[in-house]
C-alpha cells in the first residue's frame, strides 16, 4: 500500500470506497440523510472527513434540507456530494430541477433498492427512468453514470465531478444496494489530482472589479424563460455528442447482443460465456453513461446483430431507450426481476435460449 | 341554470371549474399548499367547501406534508385530491410513490408552469415524462388525463376518481396554467352521481368480524415485494387494455398527423384547419391518456400517414410516447416551445409547410 | 344516561373525558400529533369527530404544523384546541407567542410528563413556569387552568374555550399524565350548551359592508408595537382583576397551609387529613387559575396562616408565585418529587410535622 | 494592532464582534438561521470562518434544525454556537430542554428584538423569563449572561463557553438589537486562549478501552429520571453558590437602587448622573448572570437602600426576582417601555424623583 495521500490500491466495500473516493476527489461539503443500503457512506465521512480540513459533512433534517444544502454550497463553488437511495432521491426532484435550471455542478448517488414505495432494502435497478427521464418538473437532464464495480464506482466519483463541473450540470451515479456492498480490490487515486478553483459565477461575495454572481432558477419573463431552456438544450446536445460512453463486449460477431448496465451486466457477462459454451453467439453492450445514451452506438449494432436482450432489475425501463435507437429494426426483448430480486445467469441463459431458437426458426422458414 | 343540488350549466374558470367538479364528485379530502397558477383551487375549496359538510379542507406546512396527508385520507378510505403545480409536484414523488406501492386511489392535478427550477408562472406541458414515466422511485405509473378544455377537465375529476379507485392507483390530470385561467362554458354534473362507499381495504378500525386492514409500502422479503411488483404491473397491463383514450379528427385521409395533446391540441387543431385551406391534407391524434398511452391506435395510424408531427410546449417529451409507437415505419418530427411560451398556430402551419415540401419532393425522387 | 345530544353521566379516562367534552363545547378544528401521555385525545377524536359534521381533526406533520394550523383556524374564527405534552408544547412556544400578540383565542392542553429532554412518560407538573411564566418570546400571558378531577378537566374545556374567545387570548388547561390515565366518573354538558358565533374580527372574507379583517403579529413600527404591547397588559390586568379562581379548605382555622395544584392538591388534601388526625391543623390552598395567580388570596392567608407549604410535582416552580404573594411575611417552604415521581401523602406529612415541630419550638422560644 | 492570532483593539458592530470573538474562543461548530437582528453573526461567519479550518459554519432549514445539530456536535464534543432572536429562540425550546437534560454545553445568544409574536425588529428585552425561568419543559436551567457592552459582549463569548462546558449546561448570552448594533472599541482575546479538549463522554466513536459513551435525554423509569433531576438540581445549586456575578455602583451610600441589565444598565447610569446631580442618592445594581440571579447580594443591598427601582425594556419580568430577592423588606417598583421602545434616561429620572419624593415624605411623616 502506498502512502496515505498517494495512490492506494484497497479491498474495499462500494460504499466506503465510494465515500473514501469523493474524499480524494477534494469533496467540500457532504450533505445526507441515513437511509439503507448506503448509510455507510455517511459514517465513512463522519470518522475520516475530519482528516481532510476544510471539507464539510453534515447529516441534515431530511433529504429536502440536504438537497438545498447542496444547492447553496454549490451555488458558492463548492464541490459538494448527496448520497441517498430511491425514497430520499425522490425527496430532491425539487432541488434537483432547481439546480439543473441554475446550472450548478454537484454529485448525487443513488445506491438502487427495491421499490416503489418504502419498498424493500434489496438491490434494485428500478430509477432508471427517474435518473434519466428527469424525475423533476420541467426540460432538464442528469448526467447519469451506472458503474458496474467497485473500482468503477470509485473512477465515476471522479468522473462525475468532472463532468457536472465541465457542464455546471449535476451528475448522478446510478449504483445499486449489492455494488453498495460488495468487496472488490480498488486503486483509489491520490488526494489532489482532480484540480478544483472557485468558479468565476460562483456566489463568494461581490469584490469592486466584477458584477454581482447571480445564481437561481427563477424567471418571470416566458421569453427569459426559454432562452435558459435553449442554453440548457445546447448543453445537453453537446453533452449527447461529446460525452457518451459504453462498453461492447464480443458484438462484432454477435447475432443476440445482451444490453444492460450495472449489476445486470455482470451478470449478463456470466450468461455470454454460458450461451457461447452453447454455441450462440452472444455479445454484451454495456450503457456506461445512462445519460447521454450511447443511441448511435446501439443504432450501429442494429445492422450487424439479429435481436437484442435487454436485462434489467426492474420492470423493463431502459429497454424503451434500447427501442428508441433501434427504431423497429430488430426485435428487442426484455427480460429482468422485480423488487430487489436478482436475475440469475441461467434464468438470463434461458431467456437468450427461447431467441436463439426462435431466430433459428425463423431464418428456417 | 339548473338547482344547486342539480347538473349546472355555468361560465367559469378551469381552476375553480376543476374544484367545483371536486365538491360535486364527492371529494372528502383536499389537501394542498398554494402555488401559481393554481392557487385558486385552494382559495374557491375554502370558501364552498363549508356547503358541503364532511368535506376536509387543509393547506399543509408543505407539499410534502399534504401528500402525506393524502396518503393518509386515501388510506382510511376517503375520496382525496391535491393539486399543486411543477416545483410542488416534484415535492410529492416520494409520497406518489408509496401511494403507488401500497395501491392507493386520490386524484393529484397538475396544473404546468415553466420550468424546470423555479421557472416562470406561465404555461407549459414540460412535465410530461414526471407524469408518465413515473418521477419517483422505483417501477409504478400513475393514470394520466390530459383534458383540453374546462369542460372536459370537469369531466377528467370524475373520471380521475372513478379510474383511481377501480384500478387503487393515483391518479393525474396534467392541465396547464392556460387551461387553469381560461373561462368556458361548462356544464357541471349534480352532486351525487359519483357513488362513494367505503372499500372494504380501508383502515377504518378493525370490527370483530374482518381480519385487521393494513396498507403499507414496505415489504423486507424481496420475494414479497416482487409479488407486489407483479401484482402492480398486472394492473398496469389492464389498465393499458382497457382504459386507453384518444381522439383523431380528419386522420383517414391526412397526409401528415399531428399529435399533440392538452391545449397544444387545440393549437393543432387550429395549425390543422390553416394547412387544409392550403391544401395539405392534415390530421389531428389527440391522446387523452397519457398513461395508459395509445399506443396501438397510432401505430395503426402509422399505416395510412405519411408523417407525424407532435406538437408539445416543451422540449420535445411525448415524442419519445409517439416514436416508441410508430416504431421507425415513419418520420415522427417534433416542433414546440419552452419555458411557458406558446407555440401559436403559425408556427405550427409553418413545420407542417416544411414537412408536406419534404415530402412531395421524396415523392417526386 | 341521557340522550346522546344531551347531558350524560358516564365514567370515562380523563384524555377521553377531554376529547368528548371538547366535541360537545362545540370544537370546529382540532391539529395535534401523538404523544404520551395524551395520544388517547387524538385517537378519541379520529373515531367520534365523524359523528359531529363540521369538525376537523387532523394530525399534522408536526408539532409545529399544528399550532399554526390552531392559528390558521383561529384566525378564521374557529372554536379550535390543540393536545400535546412537554416536548410538543416547547415546539408550540412561537406559535403561542404569535397567537398571544394576535390576540387568537384556542384552547391548548398539556398533558405533563416527566421532563426536561425526551424525559419520561410518567405523570409531572414540571411545565407550570413555561405555562405561567411566557415560554416563549415577548410579554405576554397564557390564561392557565389547573384541573384537579376529571370532572375538572371536563369544566376547563368550557371554561377555556370561554375564557379564550372572552379575552381573544389562548387557553391553557395544565393536566398531567395521572389525570389523563385516571377513569372517574363525569358529567359531561350537553351538546350546544357552549354558544359560539363567528367573531367580527374573523378572517371570513371581505363583504361590501365592513372593511378588511387583518390577523397579524407583526408591528415593524416600534410605537404601534408598543401600542399592541399595552392593550395586551391591559387584558392581563383585567384578567387578573376578574378571573382568578382558587379553592380553599379549613384555611380559617389553619396553622399550616398547604399550596398545591392538580393532582399535588389531590396528595395535599389525604395529607392534610392525615395531619389532622395528628392535631396539627392544616389548610390547602388550591390555585385553579394559575394565571391569572390568586395572589391577593394568598396574601389574605398569610394574615392567619403561620408557615405556607408548597407542594409541587417538580423541583419547586409555583413557590415562586407564591413567595411572590407572601412576601416574606411568613416562611414559604417547598416539598416536591421530580422526574414523573409522585409525592406521596406520608412524604407530605411528614415534612408538615417538621414544620409542625419548628413551629411549636419558635412559639416556646 | 497586534497579529492575526493574537490580541486586537477594534472598532466593531456588536454582531460582528460576537461572530469574531466566537472563531478566536476557537468554536468548532456553528448552526443558525438568519432574523434581524443578528443576522450579521451568520454572514460575517460565512464570511470569516474559511480562515478558521475545522470550523463548520451552516444555514439550517430552520431554527429547530439548527438547534438540533447543536445538540448533535455538542454531543460528539465540538465547541458549538447558534444565534438568533426571539422568534427563534422560542423555536429552539424543545432542543435547548433536551440539551440541559443531556446536560450538553453550547452557547446560544439571543439577540432581543420586540415582541411577542413576530413583532418588530427594534431592540427588547421581552424574553427576561424565557431564558431565567426555562422557556421549554421539565426543570431545567440555562446559565444567563447579560453584557452591557460590545466589550462584555466579546467577553461573555469566552465566558459563555467556558460555563458551559465546565457545568455541562447551555449557556446563553441575552442581548438586544442595540448591542448588536452599535459599534465600540473592543479588545479581541488571542486565538487559542481558550483551551479546548473533545470531553470525554462525547459521542466519538468506542474504542476498545472505556465502554460505550451514550448522551440522551430519555429515562423511562421515574426513578431514574429523578435521579437524573437531582443531579442537575445540585449542579445548579452549585452555579448559584460558586457562579454569580454583578456590577454595583455607588450602591454604599443610595438610598434609590436601579436594577437593570444589559442595555437598560446603560440607560439607568446616565439617569443615576443625572438624579445625582440633582441631589438624589442613586446606585445602580446590575445583574451580569441573570441565572444564577446575584439573590444574596441584592437582599444584602435590602438592608442599606430604601427602596429599588427596576428598569427594563418590557413589561416588567427581572423584576419578580429583585422582589423574591427583597422579600418584602422594600418597595420594589418598575418602569419601563415594551415593543422595541428604549426608555430614556430622563423618564427613569422623573421616576426616580417620584420614588425620592415619595420617600421624603413617608420619612417626614
């Protein structure tokens, strides 16, 4: 193990490495609210936090208090992160809408669990639509990102305060209760190499050489209105077109290409190599940012693969965004499990069994 | 103008229409906290609403607190409605979602402002996908009413009722600040004619001769909570089946369909009779669920136009409903305006032009 | 029994005793939230307010939401009551504040419990400063009664609500846990025996014949606030005049007072005959009203009496007041237990053969 | 002026002095929500605390969430503040009982505005009882500073600090919009002159050798909460013997005595000039803990003036305890002004004359 400001590789669970990650990443204010399965996200911050002066982490009244904390120390330039699950992200659509309408930069994590409702403490899949659609009132977007490991989970807490602060946008990362909790080795980049200065819009108090910094989400006028909606839609087309990201596995030669993100994708990945021990071709496309959706990527893969799979923890939410890229070109089906269940590799298998026989049949007749 | 007790015929304002349909449909609980452009359904409620004794009246601390409340009424079996608009609504996606879990009936109306943020007071349909693809967490849909008119969002308060409590789902009307303001002729149903009784679910006090009621959003054992989930996307399915509505004017024989719903609707319909003294043979899809979306009756539309525009005063949300349908067998262009401005009927004529000079010269080629 | 509508005799819980007297003085709204020892109120009302159309009750988000709902009703011209104990009521304290300088009459209960903190829930009179002395901001006086029989408790939810719509102040009824638990038998008034009309004051809506109707308690000019600061002493002052009600017994002929509210009065008053079975000759002075305090009672009684004994469910809060009243003129000794501990008569006693023994051997001396 | 770290003379606003004198007594945490007047403290804090690492500066939601994260950091051991004014501090009630009941130190400064209600915004001294008598439930005590200067303001900070955690109480320091306000000379103590070591029942998390540390307020059983009870009994028995302080001029050879804190001290010495001058012999008696109350020193005082004159900026509330403390031996009366209304010192004059000319003529008689 190198020394304590460098480089670290670890075996950490997701959430104290997520936790410990944001530290590194020269996080100034935390804000949060306990709530299962990533409460050990605050408690890593109250026991290490007080070694790195300067940086704020405060368990608020509720999530809704937390939220607008967010937005006042991001509204002053700081760095600043929210962790919750599905309850306690519902709580902030409000303040979510007002930061993207604001344009602050922030990170928000979402560690999955079973719902609707109080529902369950297992893992789940089922805010995609919340995350991606924008669960908030109004035309705005997240930047979402969905790690699929540990030491993906640690990369996108950089990469997420890069992007929101590159696009004073907040970026959320997608996670799930299981990636909260499992074990995996993490290289954890050294303190201080993500760079960070006050922004210049940033609301420090006034000095003589520059106008008064002005932060908020309200307009009366309809006309000032739509033209922050227009600036806003500038960023996100250039958001779609700069900053997608996935992962193909195995699709050039594939005639069933899996799709799926997170913790689906492995198990996705496990299902590949079971079908291909069958001999079906299978390849695996893996949506690393939910927002911007990699649609031109999977649009391509529609002239080469025969079907898609989509595999999710939910009720099928993605796979609307997979049919929107494929326009009708290719069948694509769903397959996933509900309120904190987890598919199983041969439950995935059987699904991509049932295709690869209808596909057969089909190119029979 | 008929008894007061009778069926009115009466020239009002949507919002105070809409309350009014309230007290007659047999409301028992309104729980609210003001916002623009709807506050006057809390204003008219506290007036009249002493006329009609057993009918609770209450502006909460907060949104959240009313939708709490909400769930409460709904709970011990009351007929119970909020309203609010975007900023508010967002307050309640943690509430709408546990109502949706634990299966509750209440009617929540939307009246749309600007957003996103704070936004602008004006009107806007810019909170279709929170409506529709669920703004809170986890895999459940609200009903979704789009009336286009004071007459028909008097008639949306009984139905939103009716299908609330068939189905023991939430139920939406996604109005706008324009419907909200505007005055109409309006005929009101007598009070009465929308039978109430308590449901046998209800947490009213255990007798001795019923096992105890209980309603909750909490289930640990995931196999639990996906039997719920199942049980949800089982209701979904019917309602998908069954309580589908739209309305087409001229679409057998247009060229290039609208599609467009609420009072963007009305601006079709007025873009569509401009086109046709032009020549261009236009249509109008109007869907009035917007969950269940009709999905089958414009992909069957898809066989006989040459084209779909929708029109939303957004950035473009319904679209995703209407491609999702159409499945690429069609070009499905979107025009629109945001942050509570209007597109007017011009602008509308004006993308059709374009979109009818496209298509004749695809012909041509 | 008598007739549902009528007086009834009936041996009743003293929380219930206090909800069913409160529907039959007439309440029209009643915010509250659960707490022990008193939650049996709210409960009470949930299941028997249905019978009296016309009634809210409501348990809000908090305690804070409540008595700001009890000022919203009040301002409007409501019969309107809030319950609590300790914890519930410190959260009340700038909402009484409000009320008190708004002049809104309602009537309050605090059903003691053994404080400071969380505390525990057993039975106490360590709120009475709090109540008497203006816990919260500003001059201003609570009207103070302090039942001592469920009976009691019954007459001071007429008599509160009386008191407080006379004056246009709020009304305390200061209970404790005991007498909230304890079943005694009660005549409860009938239904309409307590008239009440909307006062002129109320915040009803503006008619064409009277100008506005304003509730408020702020006065930005400090000579207005004064203004209001004056008409407020001037109340107190006539209600100090007017309204001071206290019980005694065998005073006249008494050597050794006891002083004792509520239930302590119910302890002095098996002390006091214990102690006359012993010869000494003991009196109780028993304050009903404890604001307005019968001081000028308790100043009468120092002329015959020659040492006063204060007994209190606390570490000793009344004896101030009656210090105050004595003044000096005759030793004022205090006897109490803390913490939800109940004095017993033996503990009194003995302490009053102690002053018994001091007495006689001053006399010798 | 010396160096950054060490003593300053300045001229400062009361606020600002305050929120300085707060960051050099080496305050860790600090948790407000803005009200005039003292709404200074927060933004010079924002402002100022940057330079000051470790140091947490936060706007609440509220003053209830405020006071409540006081009682968590106070709880894990910080050196923690919150400010306000009366509105707020009645919020802050049920938090301040709890934290006694815990027997938690922090300092909380009430900055008096007129009351009650929301009332004005001008300088009171209306919450005398709330902060002596115990403003929330149960049997508890805030240690209350008076300062009577911008001077004594800085110094009550350390002192408030240093009370606080020596007898593991809240302390409060009780001024008024004036001395906030006004601007005065002002020696700031060095920082780092006031040692601070984390106590070792705070809640830092278990290490292996000493058990579990546990701060609560809660005792189910009565017994143990009497207990409790009485231990906060002695140390308060303790702080009235070891802790009183006050300031007495010219009280050798009076014959008037004024009693006043705070600003009203002021007022009453420039009246004892002129009353001097006019031959009348005045001193001038002034509480500077207004809990523990200087009881001892002012009955000394009974036996060498002949009468008191208790002046204060409300409707008359120190004045029951200068007449608990005289016992009847002398008359005790009061002048005084409400409402954010400063009496002047020629009115105190004119009621000085009275009382002296009422004195000569009793003495004649």
């Amino acid at each position: 193990m190198t020394s304590g400001t460098g480089g670290d590789i670890r075996l950490m669970k997701g959430n104290e490495a997520l936790a410990e990650a944001a530290l590194r990443a020269g996080m100034q204010a935390y804000f949060g609210y306990p709530i299962t399965p990533q409460s050990e996200v605050l408690e890593y911050l109250a026991l290490h936090a007080p070694q790195h002066p300067g940086t704020v982490v405060l368990q608020a009244e509720s999530e809704i208090a937390a939220i607008n904390m967010v937005f006042g120390a991001a509204g002053a330039g700081a760095r600043a992160m929210i962790t919750s699950s599905g309850p306690g992200i519902s709580l902030m659509q409000e303040g979510l809408s007002y930061m993207a309408c604001a344009q602050l930069p922030a990170l928000v994590v979402n560690v999955q669990r079973g719902g609707p409702g109080l529902g369950t403490i297992q893992p789940s899949q089922g805010d995609y639509q919340q995350a991606v659609k924008g669960g908030g009132h109004g035309d705005y977007r997240l930047i979402v990102l969905a790690p699929a490991s540990v030491q993906e989970l640690v990369d996108h807490v950089f990469l997420g305060f890069q992007l929101a602060e590159r696009y004073r946008n907040p970026a959320m990362i997608l996670a799930d209760g299981a990636l909260g909790q499992m074990m995996e080795k993490v290289a954890l980049p050294p303190i201080g190499s993500l760079a960070h200065s006050t922004p210049p819009w940033a609301t420090t108090g006034k000095p003589k050489d520059r106008p008064r910094n002005v932060v908020l989400s309200v307009y009366i006028q309809s006309e000032r209105m739509e033209r922050q909606n227009l600036v806003l839609q500038e960023k996100y087309r250039a958001l779609r077109e700069t900053e997608v990201r996935c992962e193909q596995l195995g699709m050039e030669e594939a005639d069933i290409a899996l799709v799926a993100f997170g913790l689906s994708a492995r198990i996705c990945q496990k299902a590949m190599d079971l079908a291909r021990e069958k001999g079906i071709r299978v390849g695996l496309f893996r949506p690393i940012t939910l927002y911007p959706f990699p649609t031109a990527a999977l649009a391509r893969a529609a002239s080469t693969v025969q079907a898609f799979l989509t595999v999710e923890m939910n009720a099928g939410q993605m796979v609307e965004d997979v049919r929107l890229a494929v326009e009708g070109r290719r069948p694509v089906e769903f397959t996933g499990r509900m309120g904190g269940m987890i598919p199983s590799p041969d439950e995935v298998l059987a699904k991509i069994e049932e295709m690869a026989a209808r596909l057969r049949s089909r190119a029979r007749s």
